[in-house]
C-alpha cells in the first residue's frame, strides 16, 4: 500500500511539473511568533486549523522572514532579495518600481493575480488606512490585477480600498480579508486560468482589538494578551475557511498553500510568544526572525516536518523553477533558492546561507552555526550552534575561531553585495530611477494617538499629512 502512494505522488508531481499549473495562495500574518501554534504546543492558544494545516504539510521547523520588522519581509517575498537590496530597510520604506515582483512574473506566466489585506509597501509608517487612489506604489504597481488592501495593520470593522476605492466592512479583519480572497477566487476559477493570491493578515499587531467572542477563552489574561491570542483564535479560524473552500471549489488539490509570519514574536505578552527563543520582533536572535512556516500541496507534497533551514527569499526562485519561467524574471542576485527539491525529498545541508541585517544588528546563518551581531556591540560577533542550543544562551566564539573566521568573511562578501545592490547597480540603468515617496509617518503637533480606534480619522490624517 505504501509503495503505490508513493508511486502515485511521483506520478502526480512529474504531470504537474511536466505542464499544469497549480494556483499559488500565500498566506502571512503580522507579528505572530513561533510559539504561537497549537501544534508548538502553546500552553493557551488552540489553532487547529494550522495544526491540520501542519499535519498534512510541509512543516517547518526552522523558517525565517526576511527580516525581523514586517515592510522588510514583505520586500523579500515579491522579490526573491534580502530586503536592503530593494531599498526597503525598515517598515514604512517602499518597494522600489525598479524591482522585478513574483506578482509580475506570474501574470506574465498567465495567473490572475490578487493582494488582500496588509501592503505596507508603499512608503507609509503608523495605523494602517485604506491605499490612496493616486498612491504610486499601490500592489497594482507591482503585478496585482485585483487588490484590497491596507498600508498597515488592521483589525476590527476596517475601511480598506478595492483599487483605491474606499469600502467600509464589518467584522474581524482576518474574516473579512479571507472572504475577499475567497470571493475573488471563486469569481476566477471560471476563467480556467491559474490564481495567485497574496493573503497579508494585520493580526495580532498591536493594538489588538478581538470580538468578544474570540478573547474569551483568555479571560484571565491582561487585556492587551487577552485581544492579541484573541485575534490569532480569528486568524486560525480564517485559514479554516480558506481551506475549506479551496476543497470546495475543487482548488485544494493543486494549490500551494503556503503559510508564515512575517517577524518574530512581541515582548509583554502573557505567555510569551516566542517559544522560548532568545529576542523579539526588532531582533536577529531566534526569536525575532524564526516564524511559524508550512507549505502545503496535496498533489504533490508529502505530510512531514523538516528541519532544513528555510526562509521567505526561497518562495520566488521556488515558483520559478516549479513553472519554469525564464531566470530574467527576477533581478540577480537573488538570496533564496528553490525548495523544489526539498519537496521532493529530505534535504539536511543548505549551500546556500542566509544573511541578515536591520539597522546595526548583523546575523549569518550556514546550517548549525549562526554569528550575530547586535546594536551597540561594534564589529564583535557572537558564534551559536543552533543543533546544540537553540535559544542562542551560549557564544562559542572562542571554542571554534576558526569556524566564525570563514562565517565572517563569507558575511561580509555578501554585505558587500548588499551594498551594491541598494545603489542601483543591480538594474539595467546600474542606477537609481525609481522616486519613491517619502516616508509617511505619524507625526507633527497633533500626534496619532488619537486616531488608533478611529478608521475614518486615520484616512481623513492619511491625507492631512500626505
């Protein structure tokens, strides 16, 4: 019995790899640590919709966001680059129209493209408030024929806009941004064509606000905790959805379905929300870059977990070689790789590293080993060997010189390319030509606190301060 499933699946991957295209949903949410899974065993949130998502996945034990701040990951996604090279080096800083997005080369390769939810792509820092219709940085800038969307995070009864058309919906925000994917699905699915569909959570961003309904279980928890498991217990309750109607349109076999957070966990939550790791979201320790991940693909992925270190950068070159598009529709270099054959079968050794920088903190990882360097420490890193000690408590730096040697150089080859790449020199022009907008931030005489529970006045500031 064993060996015809097994035969079946390889029969199944080599016709979809062979020519039909599986339509891509990609799934990501705001500030959720690793942790924070009931399949992690967390001692009071229950998701058991991801736990079955898990279960029948690819399940990843170590997955990393491209950064360990959300507008920096969400760089990494749609471009396949460590998010300094895009030009987006902290939230609030957009993507660069000079880049070469996954959107776009899917809708060259005939998908039907959508973006739900959170953007935070387009230059603007603070409480999320619909797109602007005039915003040049819109995701229908970058390769998206259908979007709802946000700047930045969101939560209960939002106002959000349809391709800059403002639209005022009721209930929680991972709710409504499903049902809106969902509906556009169904709308597509007609025309035969495949779907890619970027579904980007604002929960559990603070300020959480939950339904009652949803933070009740958390009773006993102060009541910022009690609304942020309160809007995860929504979110997992979304992705039930979500599958559920893929399985009822038929979809749920050839879609990957694809889910992660995009940064660590946040401090002051009871209980934590990083499972233990060393850092918080902001941080390059563990605990501010290692996020809940798991891919799944009935046709073609077999239900298993993995400890093979994977990260956001990876999905672009992975539907790449998946769909066999031409290597022009990314802008090298690249920082990911192809998980196609991670698939396919257990892989133990990545070749290729993953580097890490935000702001003063540097971190490189090859397999086991990780040095990091965090703000205020100059040019000294810290050597941790991630098999023996996960929550990084140990530098063994002075055990093994040698090892955090080549680890350094090999950093600084790459934050040499980095460099380049953030100057232009990546493009056909090896210039600069994008004029991104400056940062919008919450700021000037009238401040934003104000603003937080009240989406109307966050649009009417939006302009205000644009």
């Amino acid at each position: 019995m064993k060996q015809l499933f097994f035969a079946t699946v390889i029969l199944m991957s080599s016709v979809l790899f062979a020519g039909e295209k599986p339509n891509i949903v990609f799934v990501m949410t705001d500030d959720q640590g690793w942790g924070e899974t009931g399949y992690q065993t967390h001692p009071v949130l229950k998701t058991p919709n991801l736990d079955k998502m898990a279960e029948s996945g690819l399940r990843f034990n170590r997955f990393y966001s491209g950064g360990p701040v959300c507008s920096p990951t969400r760089a990494c996604v749609l471009t396949g680059r460590t998010h300094d090279r895009c030009g987006v080096l902290n939230h609030g800083y957009s993507l660069r129209l000079q880049e070469k997005t996954l959107a776009q080369a899917l809708k060259n390769a005939g998908y039907i493209t959508g973006h739900f939810g959170k953007w935070h792509l387009n230059g603007f820092s603070g409480p999320g408030v619909p797109i602007l219709a005039d915003d040049n940085h819109n995701p229908g800038c970058f390769g998206f024929d259908s979007w709802v969307s946000v700047t930045n995070f969101f939560d209960l009864n939002p106002l959000m806009s349809r391709k800059g058309t403002i639209e005022e919906f009721s209930g929680d925000s991972s709710d409504v941004t499903v049902n809106e994917a969902v509906k556009f699905m169904k709308t597509n699915a007609k025309s035969g064509k495949p779907m890619f569909v970027l579904i980007w959570f604002g929960s559990p961003h603070l300020p959480a606000k939950a339904l009652d309904q949803d933070k009740a279980a958390f009773k006993d928890l102060d009541a910022a905790s009690a609304n942020h498991y309160g809007e995860l217990v929504a979110m997992d309750r979304s992705i039930g959805t979500l599958r559920r109607e893929l399985r009822e349109m038929g979809l749920a076999g050839n879609t990957l379905l694809f889910f992660c957070s995009d940064n660590g966990g946040l401090p002051g939550m009871t209980p934590e929300t990083v499972g233990g790791l060393r850092g918080y979201k902001g941080s390059l320790f563990e605990g501010g870059i290692r996020v809940p991940g798991i891919i799944e693909w009935p046709a073609v992925i077999k239900p298993r977990i993995t400890n093979y270190p994977v990260c956001v950068t990876d999905m672009f070159p992975t539907i790449v070689d998946l769909l066999g598009l031409p290597n022009d529709s990314m802008i090298l270099p690249i920082d990911g790789i192809s998980l196609k054959p991670l698939f396919e079968k257990e892989l133990t050794t990545r070749e290729k590293p993953l580097g890490f920088r935000y702001q003063e903190q540097q971190a490189w990882i090859e397999n086991r080993y990780k040095i990091v360097k965090m703000k205020g420490q100059g040019k000294t890193f810290q050597l941790f060997d991630l098999e023996k000690d996960p929550h990084e408590t140990t530098d063994i730096i002075k055990d093994h010189p040698e090892i955090a040697k080549k680890m350094k150089a090999d950093f600084e080859l790459w934050n040499a390319s980095i460099d380049a790449s953030f100057a232009g020199q990546d493009y056909p022009e090896k210039k600069l030509t994008d004029d991104p907008p400056p940062q919008r931030r919450w700021t000037g005489n009238i401040g934003y606190q104000p603003y937080l529970n009240d989406w109307k006045k966050r649009w009417e500031y939006q302009k205000f301060i644009k």
